[in-house]
C-alpha cells in the first residue's frame, strides 16, 4: 500500500477533492494508493471535521506549541514518518518549511498554489495579478524545494480574469481548477 499523508491549515477544500476523487476512482483497489491521515497545525481549521466526515484519519499538531520553527519541522516529520508515506501533500499548509523537512520528503512532497508560477509565489497572489493586471490567472501544482512557492512544475490550469473580479471572485475561480488539477497531477504521480 502507498500512503499519502496530506497537510492543511484551513478549509481543506484540496484535501476533500483529492479524497473524493481517491474513493470515486477507486485508487485503493486499482493502484494500491490511500490517504493515511490528514494532519493540521491549527486547531480551528474547518479541514479537520471535513477529513473526519469523509472518512479519513485525523492528527493536530499546533505550531504555537513549539519554540522555534525546527522544534515543529522535527515534531511534524515524527507524526508524519508513522505512515511512511510515499507522498506528502501539502493542501493550503501555510507554513514556511525548513530545509530539513524539505530535503527529508524530497522528491516526494507536493505543493499546490493559486497563481501561474514562477509568477506571484508567497502571499495574495490574486490581488498581485489584479493589481497587475492580467487577463489570466491560475494554478501551480509542483514539487516543493527550499525556495517558497518553487520547484519542478507537474500540472497548471489558467482561468480568465473577468472585469469586474475581486480577489475572492478570481480565488474561488481558480480553487475549482485546483480541486480537478491536483487528484490529477498525484495519480500521476503515483501510478508510474
Ligand atoms: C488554496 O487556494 C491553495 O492553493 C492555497 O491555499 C488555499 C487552500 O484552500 N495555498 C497557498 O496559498 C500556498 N502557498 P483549501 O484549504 O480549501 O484547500
């Protein structure tokens, strides 16, 4: 069996389509793939309940409960390594990485963001493409590396940016792409 651990920190919406999509498309019977546990480091992250309703294994590790940012890295790679996973997502897990956590998973740790990278990477990616004015956004699904919001590029969608968008509109937009391009991006990864 593959397990894939995924990280949240708020809503969860990616980890619900991945795991919909996991159980539509039957990926534990045909390729071996199951989501083992969905780990948050806020407690009020409306994500847990949601991984809970659907079934899925649920841990919270609160950053806040750290002194520095290795101390959580090392806390969440020990709760994370019980799985063993072969794939760890990260779905709107806002939290800066260090090196250490990202050279143990590397190869293997998946991030999604909601711009076209290399352009916007890091925080208000929407208002940063309204305020540039683009007539397309979209989004990144990329292997993570040290540098924030970078990395090797696995699957991008673009949507239109409308006149009268605001961030929420073009954000909600894009989130409908996110929830089809990151099931995609990790079947494919894993099926190979
Ligand atoms: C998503 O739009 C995701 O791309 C973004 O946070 C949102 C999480 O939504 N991630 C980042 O900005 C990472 N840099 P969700 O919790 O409903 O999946």
């Amino acid at each position: 069996m593959k397990n894939i651990v995924i990280l949240i920190s708020g809503s969860g919406s990616n980890m619900a389509a991945i795991a919909q999509t996991a159980h539509k498309e039957a990926w534990q019977e045909k390729f071996g793939l199951r989501i083992a546990a969905v780990i948050s480091n806020r407690a009020d992250a409306q994500g847990l309940p949601l991984a809970k309703s659907l079934g899925l294994a649920t841990d919270l590790l609160p950053h806040r409960d750290f002194a520095s940012r290795e101390a959580f890295d090392a806390a969440l790679m020990a709760r994370i390594d019980l799985h063993a996973p072969q794939l760890v997502v990260l779905a709107g897990f806002m939290r800066i990485l260090t090196s250490g956590f990202v050279s143990r998973y590397a190869g293997r740790l998946l991030n999604i963001h909601p711009s076209l990278l290399p352009a916007f990477p890091g925080l208000h990616p929407h208002q940063r493409a309204l305020d540039a004015g683009c007539t397309v956004a979209g989004a990144t699904v990329h292997q993570v590396t040290v540098e924030l919001d970078h990395g090797p590029i696995l699957a991008q969608a673009v949507v239109p940016v409308l006149a009268h968008d605001t961030a929420d509109t073009l954000a909600a937009r894009v989130l409908t792409q996110e929830h089809l391009i990151y099931p995609q991006a990790i079947a494919k990864l894993l099926q190979k």
